[in-house]
C-alpha cells in the first residue's frame, strides 16, 4: 500500500501513526479505527466466516 492511499484510508493523523510508530494494532482498535469493519473472537470466527459463505 503507498504512502497516499494510506493517508486516503486511514487519515492523515492515524497515518502517520501507524507509519512512524511501526506498531501492531488490535482488532479492537483496528475496529474503532474504521480499519475492519468487524472485529470476532477467534472463538467465532469459524462460525461467522461460515455464515458469510453460505
């Protein structure tokens, strides 16, 4: 991913966070971003892939 489409995706601010801090996010925060448009627990996530695909 370049540079300008993450700005694009992720605004400038967080960006840039994610750039210079090279740190791993949780799906929670990753969720509260707008980065995933869900977050489940590996417990279920079998069971919510498999709803999806059917």
């Amino acid at each position: 991913m370049t540079d300008r489409c993450r700005t694009r995706l992720l605004g400038r601010g967080r960006a840039l966070e994610a750039v210079l801090t090279s740190s791993d996010f949780d799906a929670d925060l990753a969720e509260r971003y707008g980065w995933v448009n869900r977050a489940v627990p590996d417990a279920e996530l079998d069971e919510f892939v498999a709803g999806i695909a059917a």
